[in-house]
C-alpha cells in the first residue's frame, strides 16, 4: 500500500469488496480529493494499446491513464452507483482529479461512478457490491420473502375453508342419515339394529298377550 502522508483527508482502508479509500477528515462538497495518475498510455503506440488491466483511464480516444501503479492512491476507490464523488476529467490538461460531491464525513468511504462501460464488462456479471446495489438488492429479497409468505397463506386459507366445508357436507349427510334410519328403528320396537332376517322377522312377529299359565286359570 502506498505511504499516505497525514494531512491528506483519507486512509486505504478494509471495505465491503476488499480495500478501500475512506475519509479522515470532513471532505468538503466540490473540493478535490486526489488525482487519478500514472503512466499516458497512447492509443497509437502498439505497446501501449497491449496493455490491460482495470484500472485504465480512457480520457479520450487516443489518451489513457494506466492508474495500476502502487503510488496511484486514487486506484483504491471503490465504485459506487450512488457515490459521493466524481472523477473530474480534463480532456485539454489530460487530468483526471476525485472530487467530492457530497461533504464526505470522518469514516465514511470514498466512492466515485466508474461510468457504464467499466459496469458493463466488470461489475454486472459479478453484480455491483456497492450499497446502493445491496440495499435494492436486500429491499427485493425482503419483498420476495413477504410475497412467499403471503402466498403461503393464502394456500392455507384456501385449504382449511375446503376441509371446512367438506366437514359441512359430512355432517348434512350424517344428519340426512339418521333421519332416514330412525323411524325404522322405532317401527321394530327396540334401538337396536337387527342381523340378520330371521331375527327381523322374529322381533316383528306379534307377541302373546298372555302367557299359557295366565289362559288356563281364566
Ligand atoms: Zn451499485
């Protein structure tokens, strides 16, 4: 890590994704950070357009700074989509300087929008860790959760009103049933049910009003 003299605003730090820049001082809105600096690359020299790292710094078509060298302190900006700096690109001075434009707060890192083409090819397939990323990203899980367990009670509801209602349907058939047995049982004199068709039949048959004992004496 490069020797950071200690009246500079930011320290190299353990952030989200590995290192980072993080402030040490109040870092005012629109003042300049550090600048982004290392060898010209020049599109037009074979060597020079060989060369390919991440940490190139296209200024224009022709002009771009290879920022990989260790004294580039600004290299170990963090992206971020929501950043509360920017890189300040001089075209005409082929300069790039980090500029803040929030007030940046003691502890807070320090993070600049790498522009689309260095999202498109690095970030996307990996999928961007900065906290403006994770804090959508958790907001959607949070939302696929809620609806998961929505669903879920619904279906559960859906389920007990069936059981309910078949509970219903029994019952209204059980009830019918009896409706129907009872005065049959009532018919044979006695609750319980008969086996078999001689027993019926016996149970049916038509009783002795007196016994033989009871005749003879009259
Ligand atoms: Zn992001």
């Amino acid at each position: 890590m490069p020797a950071i003299s200690p009246n500079k605003p930011y320290r190299i730090g353990r952030s989200r994704t590995g290192l980072g820049l993080f402030a040490t001082k109040k870092i005012k809105k629109g003042s300049k950070i550090v600048r982004y600096f290392g060898p010209m690359l020049d599109s037009k020299n074979k060597k020079h357009d060989a060369i390919d790292n991440k940490y190139l710094f296209e200024i224009t078509n022709r002009w771009t700074i290879d920022g990989s060298v260790r004294k580039n302190t600004a290299r170990y900006i963090n992206h971020a989509c929501k950043p509360n700096a920017e890189s300040d690109v001089s075209k005409k001075k082929l300069r790039v300087d980090i500029r803040a434009i929030k007030t940046i707060h003691p502890g807070e890192e320090i993070n600049y929008d790498y522009g689309t083409d260095y999202f498109k090819e690095f970030l996307k397939p990996i999928g961007c860790k900065c906290v403006a990323c994770e804090k959508k990203r958790k907001k959607k899980r949070a939302e696929e959760r809620a609806n998961k367990l929505r669903l879920k009670a619904k279906a559960e509801k859906k389920k007990l009103k069936k059981i309910s209602k078949a509970k219903r349907k029994l019952e209204k058939a059980k009830s019918k049933k009896i409706a129907m047995t009872t005065p049959h049982a009532h018919a044979r004199g006695s609750g319980k049910p008969t086996k078999t068709k001689s027993a019926r039949t016996k149970s049916l048959r038509p009783r002795q009003s007196k016994s033989p004992a009871l005749a003879s004496q009259a």
